[in-house]
C-alpha cells in the first residue's frame, strides 16, 4: 500500500494542493484501485503494429499564418489577469 | 397549435417545417415550455441560452428560401466540453468559470452550418470524469423516467434532455461509455464513432487516444443523420480519418452476430439485464441474424486497461488548467502556490482523483509495468476484436451497462464501484470501433420501469451496419 509520502509527492508532481483528509482517503481508495487494474500484468505478449488507422504526428505546413495580433483580444480576454497584451503572472525567478 | 414532440423525429420535423404545419419557432417553443416546467427538477441544462428566438429566425429563413437542410431548426443541446464562440462553456468545473469559449468547435461549425438551433449546454460529470453526472460541480441531473435516479454519465444532462423532450436531439462524448451509459440509463439511443471518424477540435480533451464526439437520440435514423452531418476529415484535428482509411465491406445478407459469452455473464452483471439481453438476442435471431458464441480472452482486461490510459492521458490533458490563461485563478504566495490552490479548489474530488492516479501510472519506475503495459494489452484486446470481425462476425452484442440507472448517491462511496459501470462500454472506445446503444426494454424496480441496452460494437469504420441492425432491432422492441 503506498504511504502518505507518495501521495504527497504525486500531488506536488501534478501541482495539486490536496488536505491531509483526503491524502488517507487516496492511500486507502488506491489499494483498491491499483490491485484492479495491476491485474493486466498477468497477461504477456506483443500485440504487434496497427496494419491501418495508426495514429502518427503530423506536422502543419510551415505556411499561411495568421496576421499578428489576430486573435489577441479573444484570448486575453479569458486571461484572469493581463497587461499591455500579455498575460500577468506572479514573479517567475 | 399542438406539436407531439415525444414521436417526432428529425425527419418527421423536416416535413413538417417544409409542409410549413409548423414553424421552427413553434417548434422550439414547445421544448423551451418543456424545460420551463421541468428542469428545475431534472437539472439537465447548466445553461439554456438566451437567443433561441433569434437562431429560431435564422433558421426559419432558410426555408423561407429553399436552402433548409434536414437539421435546419432541429433544437440541440450541447454538452458542456464542446466549444461554441462567444458562449460560456466549462466541463461543469469551477476551474473553468467564466471562461468564454474563442472559437468553435468543428462539430458546433458543422452543426451551425446547417441551420440547427442550439437550446442549451448541458450537465455533465466534471472533465468528463464518471458514469452518473453526480461529479457535477453544478450538482446532478436526475433520470427523467425516475428522479431518484442518476442519468448515467458523463454525458447525463444530454441523455436526460432528449428523453425529457427538452430537446430532439443532444451531442456528447464519449472515451469509456459516457454517450452510451447515459442513453442505455435514460431509454434513448446514443452512438460512439470510430475513433478519428468526427473530428474533437473543439471538445475539451480528456483522453486524447479514446475521446469521440457523437449523438443523443430517440431513433438510430436520428442518429445516423447526425453522425453524418458532424464526421469528416479536419486539418485541425490530425487524428480523423479519411472517408478512405478503413475498407466498408457491404451489407452482409445473414447477419452474424458474436457474442463473448463468458464476458457478458461475469460476476456483477444484473439478472434482469442478463434475461433482456438473451431476449433482445432472440428477437435478433428470430429476424434471420445467426447468434455465435465467441471467445475474447484479453477483453475482460478491458476496464484496466482503460483505468490506466485514460488516468495517464487525464493527467497530461488537464495540465493546462493552471490559473494562467483563463478560469480559476486563486493566489498563493508564490506561482507556484497558484497553480497547487487552483487546481486543489478548482477541480472536484474525481478529478483530482484521476489526476494523481494518472501521475503515479507515469511516474519513473512505475512507468513501465502500468502505462507500458496497458498499451500493451490494449493491443491485444484491439486483436481480439479484429479476430473476431475476421472470423465472419459482422458485429459484437452485449448489454451496455452491468445493470439500470442506479440510485443518487449509491456509487458515490467507493469508486471503483462507480468505475464497474463501464466494463462493457470501455471496450470499444480502448479498440476504437463504433458502438451503439440501443433501448431494449424495462426492468421494473420499486415500481417504476427502468430502461436497459443492447449494445452493438462493429469493425472499424463499419458504422453502417451498427444503423442497420439498431433500425431493425428498435422496430421488434
């Protein structure tokens, strides 16, 4: 059963404050959880390559590209905080 | 003038709105009084938007005009991840209040382009995450057939709406079930693309690799119409397929459909639902489709694996919500401050649950025998389904859901218990075929008649057929 120190540490990873309450609600459910799905380490075997509909990265052409400044306004404006067109954030250094 | 919206169907809408026996704004006044004097109790819309007479105009015209098109005036709801411009939209999260939506979704443009009138946004589990809509930061929506049962989820509010006749027709995603669960819990037909059939530039993502985006219906025709209408290739969304990539066999003339026996019959599954299906089974052969027994032995790793991939993919999805660019922003000391209590305040229980269940499926040493692996076994269970189809199966039966829309606050408790709903729809958003739900009857439970599924998962590409056997199996029910 993992400790409330790997809770604590996976919380801080994915950058989420959690109480202590819900830290040894989480070692608790996790048990349950991890022996379900850790049951998929009794099968073996290479599935082999997807003959067709493979997902593989595409790239955009390196063309046509917006006018700056286009779509600015509409995305600032969902920005909790902005100034003279950027996004305001706390000191990062 | 009287409209009977609880048979209509959007052709039988079409015809009319030609015939001009009634208008669209005739048309959506009747659901827009439907929802006046039932959603405060059902709670199936977060949003009924404020314009419906002015889409109503727009759509009227283009009868007026010859141009009408056969979702022209049919009211949509709209469920609450999928991005129309100039509207506020927010997976039923906190962490996205406020947040006004910059663009459209392609589906929304599709839709728009046709002349349909969106009626509202609706309820949803938050991020997508559950199979009952109870992790609703806006609280839950209740089963319109009994409201001291849950929808199903996640796309609840959509189901709850058509079967209400709030709307004629409602779109929702689905990575694990949550278009099929909530249409199988709800008595009403919901459908699951081939994964990369319509494109998800739009929808809020939560796992990349199982997401579709599909239809809420009364009827499969409906269902088809609108399958139609929002698939396609799209340059935004470099996952979708071409109309080409998978061969369409023909419609066989027998019609063999496999069953994986043991599966459907696994410890939890409901009696009744297990008689319902055996007689929807029946219905079927005694129509001329041959029932073949099957064998999948990687598919009861199915839920597992999804348990695994959806968590890992939830985790890097949802990394963007940081107080940043929109939403939520609740201040700390430092930055760094900001994004924990943002995230800790601004995402419920379930998602922060998933989140770190996903982070630890990904973390160095752990990596390898939980996410590796369960690409792995999705392989595999991906071969068992292409097995079967190769071996002279043209589709795949079993119930949709393990058991009828359960009780408030039954599941609430244990989530891997919530997580069980799923085991058989997960199956085919992890092998990315399309999958239909298809209302098959009742069990009576306390007095009231719980509606049940049959689900029906085809090869890749292959929707046609799906179609084709629900038009017939929803005439014998």
């Amino acid at each position: 059963m993992l400790e409330i120190k790997d809770i604590e540490k996976l919380a801080d990873l994915a950058r989420l404050e959690i109480s202590q309450e819900e830290k040894e609600n989480l070692r608790n459910e996790f048990d349950g959880i991890l022996k379900y799905v850790g049951e998929i380490q009794k099968i073996s075997g290479d599935p082999g390559k997807k003959e067709v509909g493979a997902v593989h990265n595409v790239m955009r052409d390196d063309a046509h590209p917006h006018l700056p400044g286009e779509f600015t306004e509409d995305l600032l404006a969902n920005a909790p905080a902005s100034q003279d067109g950027y996004i305001k954030v706390k000191k990062i250094l | 003038m009287k409209i009977d919206v609880t048979t209509l169907t959007i052709r039988k809408a079409h015809q009319a709105l030609l015939k001009k026996e009634f208008s669209v704004k005739d048309l959506t006044d009747v659901y827009l009084a439907n929802i006046n004097a039932h959603d405060k109790e059902i709670h199936a819309f977060l949003e009924v938007f404020d314009d419906i007479e002015a889409q109503a105009h727009a759509a009227q015209k283009k009868f007026d005009d010859g141009t009408a098109t056969l979702l022209t005036g049919i009211p949509f709801a709209m469920k609450d991840n999928m991005l129309i411009k100039g509207r506020r939209v927010g997976s039923a999260s906190k962490i996205l209040e406020g947040y006004v939506a910059p663009y459209n979704a392609t589906v929304t443009n599709k839709l728009m382009d046709e002349g349909a009138v969106f009626i509202g946004r609706t309820n949803m589990d938050e991020f997508a995450m559950g199979s009952s809509t109870e992790n609703s930061a806006y609280g839950p929506t209740k089963n319109p057939l009994d409201i001291t049962r849950v929808p199903g989820g996640s796309s609840g509010g959509s189901a709850a709406a058509v079967a209400a006749n709030f709307v004629l027709a409602a779109i929702g995603s689905d990575t694990g079930g949550s278009i099929r669960q909530p249409a199988s819990f709800c008595g009403i037909v919901g459908f699951k693309p081939t994964y990369g059939a319509v494109s998800r530039y739009g929808l809020m993502a939560m796992g990349s690799s199982l997401d579709q985006i599909g239809p809420l219906t009364k009827t499969v025709d409906d269902a088809e119409i609108i399958f139609n209408a929002i698939k396609g290739n799209d340059p935004f969304d470099s996952t979708t397929i071409m109309d080409a990539t998978y061969e369409r066999k023909p419609l066989p003339k027998k019609v063999v459909i496999g069953v994986p026996r043991k599966f459907t019959e696994m410890e939890g599954v409901d009696p009744a639902v297990l008689k319902n299906f055996n007689e929807s089974l029946k219905k079927l052969q005694e129509s001329g489709c041959e029932i073949r027994d099957i064998e999948m032995p990687n598919i009861p790793y199915s839920l597992a694996v999804y348990y695994v991939v959806m968590p890992a993919e939830v985790s890097s999805n949802l990394a963007r919500f940081d107080g940043v660019k929109y939403g939520l922003r609740e201040s700390g000391e430092k930055l760094i401050d900001d994004y924990r209590l943002t995230r800790g305040k601004g995402f419920g229980r379930e998602v922060r649950r998933r989140i770190i269940l996903g982070t630890y499926v990904l973390s160095a040493g752990y990596h390898d025998a939980y996410y590796n692996k369960a690409i792995k076994v999705r392989g595999l269970v991906g071969n068992d389904f292409k097995k079967a189809f190769d071996s002279g199966i043209h589709v795949i039966a079993t119930p949709t859901s393990p058991g009828p829309a359960f009780k408030i606050g039954e599941k609430t408790n244990d989530p891997l218990q919530m997580y069980l709903a799923d085991v058989f729809t997960v199956t085919a958003n992890i092998a990315d075929i399309p999958a239909i739900s298809i209302p098959s009857g009742f069990v009576t439970v306390g007095g009231k008649a719980l509606p049940l599924g049959l689900q029906l998962q085809g090869p890749l590409g292959e929707e046609d057929i799906l179609f084709e056997i629900g038009r017939k199996f929803e005439k014998m029910v």
